[in-house]
C-alpha cells in the first residue's frame, strides 16, 4: 500500500449547548437544501442534523449526523442533566439499527452530515447561516491524512451498506434521486 500523505482541509461545527433556543431552523434548512430539487420541501425527519428538545427545563441539544453503524453497541450509560435522565444513545451521532433517527425515511438508507458539501459555493453550512443563536459555529483546520487509508474506508463503508440493506436498495435510491435531479 502506497502511503501518500496528503494535507486535508477538516471542516467542523462547534455546538454552544447553552446557546441553542430550540427553534430548529437547522434541521428545517438542512432537511430543505438536500431536498430534490433543492428547496422544494422540508421534513426535519430528513435532516442531518436533530435536535434534542426538553422544553421545560430550557435543554436543547444539537445534534450531528455521524458515520453508519452496522451493528448496535453495547453502551447504555445514562446522563443526567438538570435532574432528567437521558438515554446514551439519544445524543448518539450514529445511525444504527436500534433506532430510526439519521435514517432516509423512504430508503431507511443513513443520513450523514457532508457539511453541504454540494455547493462548493457556500461560505459555511447552511445550519450555521441560519442558526440565528449562534450556537453553531464553522470552522476548519489542515490535517494529514493517508489517501490510501480513506479510500478503504470508503469501500468497506460500501460494503457495510450493502450488507445491511441490499445492493438493490442502495441502487434504487441513488437512481430515484438522479431522475428527480
Ligand atoms: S438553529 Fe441554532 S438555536 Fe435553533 S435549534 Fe438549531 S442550533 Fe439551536
Ligand atoms: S452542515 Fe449541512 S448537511 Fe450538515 S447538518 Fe448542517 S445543513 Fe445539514
């Protein structure tokens, strides 16, 4: 294996917790900009980013769309936060099998924040323009990283993906998404 080391711009949000009021204007725009056609619908049960909301004791958490995971853990901790307790896995960024948060409701493919990464034209994520707390804030380092490294990690992604939900889902998606682009 060739170990090419390449510098990588790493892209980040950093979340305020004490800054979120809970509006969920990022799940609102996120859900719409990745919309087909972009903006022409919004559902906060597509978006890549939740957030999670107990009103009566002013808690709102943001939470990110992370990597897929095939199989449950085996983490059940508990938090407790102002005398109410949580559930580990409700401020888990994953999409795995024991629940249906960071799923494509259609598909039941998993979502996963790309930092809108498909108009390269955007100054920061369209989450970060519209939270108007400010408790989302961009920002990017340079990293090193190993090409050959990511792109194994892409294939076995593939191939965890496959192996949960079939080549022929994974196909029609990507097909019903090119024909309503
Ligand atoms: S837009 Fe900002 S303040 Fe509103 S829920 Fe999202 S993170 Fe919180
Ligand atoms: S960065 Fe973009 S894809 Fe990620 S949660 Fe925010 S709006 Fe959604």
């Amino acid at each position: 294996m060739t170990e090419n080391k390449k510098t990588k711009t790493i892209k980040t949000i950093k979340v305020d917790v004490d800054k979120c009021n809970g509006c969920r204007a990022c799940e609102v725009v996120c859900s719409a900009f990745h919309a087909q056609p972009r903006y022409s619908s919004n559902n906060p049960s597509r978006s890549r980013i939740r957030v999670i909301r107990e009103p009566f004791s002013d808690i709102y958490v943001p939470v990110y769309a992370g990597e897929y995971a095939p199989a449950e853990c085996a983490g059940r901790d508990k938090y407790v936060i102002d005398g109410k307790e949580y559930e580990e896995c409700a401020f888990c960024r994953a999409a795995c099998s024991s629940r249906d948060i960071f799923r494509e409701p259609d598909s039941g493919l998993p979502l996963k924040c790309d930092m809108c990464e498909s108009d390269p034209e955007l100054p920061e994520p369209m989450c970060v323009k519209w939270c108007q707390a400010d408790a989302l804030v961009y920002e990017e380092r340079e990293e090193e990283v190993q090409e050959e490294q990511k792109k194994e990690e892409m294939e076995i992604g593939l191939e965890t993906l496959a192996n949960q939900h079939g080549w022929q889902t994974i196909i029609d998606a990507v097909t019903r998404l090119s024909k309503k682009g």
